[in-house]
C-alpha cells in the first residue's frame, strides 16, 4: 500500500504526533477498539436529536466549488465497491453502519452537489433524508482534536554528492524476518544519520537530500515528491517501518524547554535547529522508528483505503472506530493567511471524506485533514491545530 501519509501531518505530526497518508497498513479487516474512559465503554459516534441536528444542517455552507467533492466522493465509492471494503465493514462495530448504508449515503450527497439549485434547497433535503452522527470526541462531549497534513516538497540526488548526502532507503526484502526488538534509528543510520552503509540498510539506498531534517521529515509523513537537480520529479511513498513507536521531537523541545508550548510551530521547530544543527543529533535519535520507501507513480497522494486523496476534502481518523470512505461534517478552525503577514483562524464548516489514518490519529478524538501538496500547503498544516466536531451523514433506514 502507497499511503502518502500526513505529508507534514499537522505538524503536530513532527511537533507532537504523526499523521496520516504513510502509516502501515492496520490488516484487511477493522479490529473494533472501543475507548475504555474508567469502567465504561464509550461508543465512538451516537446519533444527534432533531433538535441538534437542525443547528447542525443550517451551518453547514453550499460547496461553491463542487469538483473536489465531487472528486472526494468517487474515490470512496470506488473504496466502498472493493473487496477490502466488504472486509473492513465486516466487523465494524456499530451494526447500524453498514459499507451499503455508506454507498447509498454516498450516491445520494453526491446527486445532491450536483443538482441542488441553492443553499436553501441543499441543507432541506438533506434534513429530511439523512440523519447525523456524532463523534463522541476525547472528552465523551464531542470535543475533537484536529491537526492537518500535506505532501512536502523537497530537493535531492539519485546519487550521493557532496551536498546530497541524507538517504532515504527502500524496505529489506527480510523486514519480516528481523527479530524483536528492531534495530532503533541510531542502530540503522547513526547518530549522525550517515552511517546508514555500515549496517543492514547498505546497499538499500533510495535516493538522497541536502537536509538531514528533511530526510526526517519525509519519514514523519510517509511520503514526499523530490525535485533532482535535472528538473525531474521522484515521488516517493511509505514501504514499511520498523516497530516502534513514534515519539515527537517537536514535544521533546518544549519538554526540554527549548521552544514555548504556544509557539510550537512548523516553522519555529525548523528555525530552531537550523539556529542549533548540532542538536539533530540529540533530538532525532529519540525518535526510534524507521520509516522505508519506494518510487511511486506520482499524482495525488494515496491514503490508507487504497485510493487518493484530495485537498480539503480528505481526512484521516481512527479507523477501528470510524467508518472508513463515509461522508462526514467536520467542524473547525481552519488558518487563512492575511493581507500584509500572519495568519487567522476562521472557523469552517466543511464536507469531507472519511479517507485515510495515521499511528498517531487514535481515538473518537481525532481528525487529520489533507490540505495539498508543496509549500503553500505546509504553512497552513504547520498551523492546523485546534478543536472541533466531527459528524458522519447516513441516509434515514
């Protein structure tokens, strides 16, 4: 499986935790994992009143432009048509949704994008046929955590030189076999991150960068398209990871009172070392999991259901606890850069696609929306981080 993961994953991917398009495949099939909140067992969604509801459908904006939804919605009908699908749902822990009730759901936004001749009109008819489903949230009162991913952009060599000198590395035909407990990052690159040659990755060299920190990068999200110096594109995607679990450096910093909690950014994270390179080697090391590669076709980005995702039309979620393709309403504070520098958050309202997940999106308490490819996109999910809702749209049985 490609997976893209959070290119960038919110940068609390890097800043606290890891995201989505690049994490390992979780099995064929869903393994219901319900939230234990001291002795009971909270459901991950539960349906909204009629009252609740009518709030909800009046905030919900028109799309104006309906492509990308329209786009989103396809590559979850073609999740919803395949036999991982039917293996997915078959355990799924909540009997009412059904991988059918998703496609009818599915089929019946996506003729409503299409032909509703106005706001008006759109929020009535979804009112009347479908029904709102509520993530409990990580407080049991729907509060959800959300962060966003993108696809980074870097330089680098098909050959080591004297700039290019960071590798990533393809996957070990024995990965299978290694025995427990893997080797840690340092046992596979070095402190230095250039001794990768001495041990069992030599020979396993994908392609090389300039920047040590961006060769981390790429491994926090699983995925990223490589500029080489003859104006060719590599795009390369996750193939596998050793068994650890991923630990942020970008909380280490704050723990270690390097970078203030309310100053956690993307940027800020890499102003810092590149004002203090000599602490790489003290900070990445202590993020044990190895992340390996291969060239993938290009395009967009492939999430974990196996088809792509879509600029802010897909998210990542838990999916032992969420249904994996559905159509959801999510809720949120989404930063828009302002005229003269700095960024806003402006609350949003948006249909999205249920489309992907990550090692670190555990929980009815977390979303990871994909917001694009390239820089642009890493300044908004080097911001992405706050609190909202999460709703799941079902036609009425």
């Amino acid at each position: 499986m490609r997976r893209r993961w959070r290119f960038w994953a919110g940068l609390l991917a890097l800043l606290a935790v890891p995201m989505a398009v690049g994490e390992p495949a979780r099995g064929q099939g869903l393994q219901p994992a319900p939230e234990d909140r001291g002795t009971t067992l909270v459901p991950p969604l539960r349906p909204l009143t009629a009252t609740d509801q009518a709030q909800v459908w009046s905030s919900l904006p028109w799309p104006l432009d309906r492509q990308p939804l329209l786009q989103a919605i396809d590559h979850s009908l073609t999740y919803l048509a395949s036999p991982k699908a039917a293996a997915d749902y078959q355990d799924y822990r909540l009997p009412e949704i059904s991988r059918d009730r998703v496609w009818r759901s599915l089929q019946r936004l996506r003729q409503l994008v299409e032909t509703s001749p106005s706001q008006t009109a759109f929020q009535a008819a979804l009112a009347a046929e479908f029904e709102l489903y509520q993530a409990t949230g990580n407080d049991d009162q729907g509060t959800v955590a959300f962060t966003g991913y993108f696809e980074p952009h870097f330089r680098a060599s098909p050959v080591p030189t004297a700039e290019y000198r960071y590798p990533l590395y393809r996957r070990p035909v024995d990965l299978d076999t290694w025995p427990q407990p893997h080797p840690t990052r340092v046992d596979l690159e070095g402190i230095d991150g250039l001794q990768g040659s001495q041990g069992p990755l030599a020979g396993l060299e994908l392609v090389w960068l300039a920047s040590r920190l961006e060769a981390f990068l790429v491994q926090v999200q699983g995925s990223a398209k490589l500029v080489l110096p003859d104006g060719g594109v590599m795009a390369v995607g996750y193939a596998g990871r050793t068994d650890y679990p991923y630990t942020s450096i970008g909380r280490a910093l704050v723990e270690d009172g390097k970078i203030a909690a309310g100053e956690l950014s993307l940027p800020r994270l890499m102003a810092y070392f590149a004002d203090h390179p000599d602490q790489l080697d003290s900070y990445l090391p202590r993020n044990p999991r190895f992340i390996f590669f291969q060239e993938t076709p290009g395009g967009d980005p492939v999430g974990s259901l196996r088809v792509p995702v879509t600029a802010g039309y897909s998210i990542a979620t838990d999916k032992s606890l969420m249904p994996p393709g559905a159509i959801a309403l999510v809720q949120f504070p989404l930063p828009q850069a302002v005229p003269g520098g700095g960024w806003i958050n402006q609350h949003t309202s948006r249909l999205v696609l249920d489309q992907d997940t990550g090692g670190a999106i555990l929980g009815p308490g977390r979303v990871d929306l994909f917001v694009g490819s390239g820089p642009e996109a890493g300044a908004i999910a080097g911001r992405l981080h706050g609190t909202g809702r999460l709703f799941y749209l079902l036609l009425r049985p």
